[in-house]
C-alpha cells in the first residue's frame, strides 16, 4: 500500500510540474537589448551611443524593435484566432492597444510637464519639446488624436497602429501568405518612390518619422516569419551561403555606417556621405540591414543557447519580455538625462552616474515585473496541483 501510494503521489508531481517553456529567449533578449540601446539613443550627449549597434550599421535599435514587434505579435494574438476563437483574441488585441495608448499619454504627460516646470528654474533648449507644445493647451487633442507628434515619443504611435491593423493582415495571410507579404511589400516600395505619401503631423509638414505605410513592412515580415516558424516547427535553416551573404552585408553595412571621424580615423566609407539610407521610409539598405542580423540570430544554434542559459542573456530576455513599461520609463529617463547633462554639464562624473543610474533602474524594473508575473502564475497554477481531478471536472 505504501509503495502504491508513493508510486501514485510521484505520478501527481510529475502531473502538477509546469511543462518546459518553448518560449523563444532570442527573441526576447534581442527586444531587450534594442530597448536599453533605444534608451541609450536618445540621449545625444550620451558618449555611450557611441558603442550603439547604429554606429555599425545602417539598421538601429528601432528596426529591430518593430521586427520582433511583429513576431511576437503572431505568438500572442496570430495563433489565438485559432486557440481561444475570433472574439476573444480581438479583446486581448484592444486591450493591448489600450495599454499603448495610456504608455504614449503617460510619456507625452510627462515630457511637457517637466519641461515647463524645469524652464522655471534653468534655460531648456526648444529641441527638448516641440515649441508648439510649450504654451497653452491647444495641443492636447492633437497629441491626443496622434494629428501631433512630438520627437522622441513617435515610435509608440507607430506600433499602435501597426499593432491596430494587425486583423486585416491576419485576413489576408488566411488567403495566402506570399499574398499579404507581396501586398504589404508593394505598399512599402510605393512608399519609396514616394515618400510623401504619409500620415500628418501638425509639428512637421513631412509627417509622421517613422512612416507607418512603409514601417508596416517590416512588422508584416516578423509576423510572417513567425508564422512560418511555428508551421515548421524548427527555427529557420542554416544555409551557409546565405549566412556568408549576410555577414558579407553587415561587413559592408559595418564600414559605410561607422563614424570614422568622430573617432578621429580616416574616413574609409566606401561611398562618403553620398550613401545615406533614410530612416522614416525604411529605405532598402536599412531593410536588408536588419532582415540579415534577425536570420544570422534566428538561425543560430548557439544564440538560442547564449539567450537561455548565461547571466547576460537571462536579464535581456527580461527586459524585452516587459517591453512596453520599460520603454515608457525609459524614455522618461532620456528627458531627465538630456535636461541633467544640458544643465549641469556632461563631464565623465556625470556620464557614468546617468547610464548607471538609468539602466540599472530598467533592468531592475524588468526583474521585478518578472518575478510578479512568475508569482502570478505560481498562483492560477496552484489549485490545479492540489486537486488536477477537481480542475478537470469544472473544465468537462
């Protein structure tokens, strides 16, 4: 009896233990790190942007936030029209949207506000907030209606939109796949040889930076790599020749876009300053620049292992799993950051105590919304351990 006992209680451990995770860490530590280098960015006295992956590249921190924006948009919304049924995956989408939005109001909130009340007491410069913006309140329907978007605080409008039309490219992958590729590809291109055509922006006559007509291309191809991923079930295959191509690509990408001179080197672009690929269509080169880094990491063996197993890659995938808190409060850290070094100066005392400062306080962020979420699942998941029978009669 007590061996049929001990056999039977081995038998409902091993029930209750969670299941190994499939979760993808590369992903989520590639979203990590281009969300602290986006934090980096931003703040142009920063000496450490210039270690950024946008000093090696044409491709920055922003093109690989809204490639995995897509992919993992398809794991959280993409494979729930099939799972969870139409309605309920719709709600889960507009509640996401609804979480952007209040992350762009807090942000936008933030800046104007702070800015106005720190000119009470020290000059600010007018490139820290849109002139527009700095008096009267005239401003804050069209900040609200995203008709004005102010620098620094419009990569999150662009996410929500692309995010917002994520059903119809949903619809037409149910038709065909290579179909909604082609159609988004084809807008993307229009774009380009028209860089005009764009949503407006009452602060800039050119539109919205980050035009979402030719960004949707690029969160279009993360979904549809997504999709194709979790069709095959593997990651995508190691060619050589073609990881040869990429790397040649990046090699190429590396010495055009490296700021020879602000380190005091010869110049050895290839092309000068003639080739400069723009960032607000997405300009092929950007494209190819960031598609070559997504397949070399995607591909790899070796990543994959680095994203789950080290230190490194443990906090990574942390941060990029909170993706949308870590951004707003990093970009509300690069306002006080510009402000502090603009005010103060920006010798090397203060350069090491603000990058200090402020990624200690995102990977800190990140670790404590992990182990809340963790918590929070520990316990939906604990009275299915106590009593899996009684769980399974309330689902029949």
């Amino acid at each position: 009896m007590d061996k049929a006992e001990a056999t039977q209680g081995a038998g409902q451990v091993a029930q209750a233990a969670p299941a190994r995770s499939r979760r993808d860490h590369r992903i989520d530590a590639l979203r990590g790190a281009a969300l602290l280098m986006m934090f980096i960015d931003h703040i142009p006295q920063n000496l450490l942007n210039r270690f950024t992956m946008r000093n090696v590249g044409f491709a920055d921190a922003a093109e690989v936030f809204v490639l995995l924006a897509g992919y993992a948009s398809w794991l959280a919304y993409g494979r729930g029209f099939t799972k969870y049924g139409v309605l309920p995956t719709l709600q889960r989408l507009f509640k996401r949207c609804v979480q952007l939005y209040i992350g762009q109001t807090i942000m936008v909130m933030a800046y104007v506000f702070t800015v106005r009340g720190w000119r009470h007491f020290t000059p600010v410069s007018v490139d820290y907030l849109e002139p527009e913006l700095a008096h009267g309140l005239g401003w804050i329907w069209r900040v609200m209606m995203f008709d004005a978007l102010p620098s620094n605080l419009n990569i999150m409008p662009l996410y929500l939109v692309l995010l917002t039309g994520f059903p119809i490219f949903y619809l037409l992958m149910r038709v065909h796949r290579s179909l909604a590729l082609l159609l988004s590809g084809a807008l993307w291109m229009l774009v380009n040889m028209d860089p005009g055509l764009n949503f407006p922006n009452w602060l800039d006559p050119d539109g919205w930076y980050f035009n979402p007509l030719a960004w949707q291309f690029l969160f279009a191809l993360g979904l549809t790599a997504s999709a194709e991923t979790q069709q095959r079930g593997r990651d995508f295959p190691r060619v050589p020749a073609l990881v040869a191509l990429c790397s040649v690509y990046l090699l190429f990408s590396a010495i055009q876009a490296f700021p020879w001179t602000l380190w005091g080197l010869p110049d050895m672009r290839p092309f000068g300053a003639a080739l400069a690929p723009a960032k607000s269509w997405l300009s092929p080169l950007r494209l190819f620049d960031v598609m070559a880094i997504f397949y070399l990491v995607q591909s790899s063996d070796g990543v994959r292992q680095w994203a789950a197993e080290s230190w490194a890659g443990q906090e990574l995938a942390r941060v990029g799993r909170h993706s949308l808190e870590v951004f707003v409060v990093g970009t509300i850290l690069d306002l006080y950051a510009r402000l502090i070094f603009s005010t103060f100066g920006e010798g090397w005392a203060l350069q090491v105590a603000v990058n200090v400062v402020g990624l200690t306080i995102l990977i800190t962020l990140a670790s404590w919304l992990d182990r809340r979420r963790v918590r929070a699942r520990a316990g939906k998941v604990a009275p299915v351990a106590v009593a899996p029978a009684a769980s399974r009669s309330a689902e029949g």
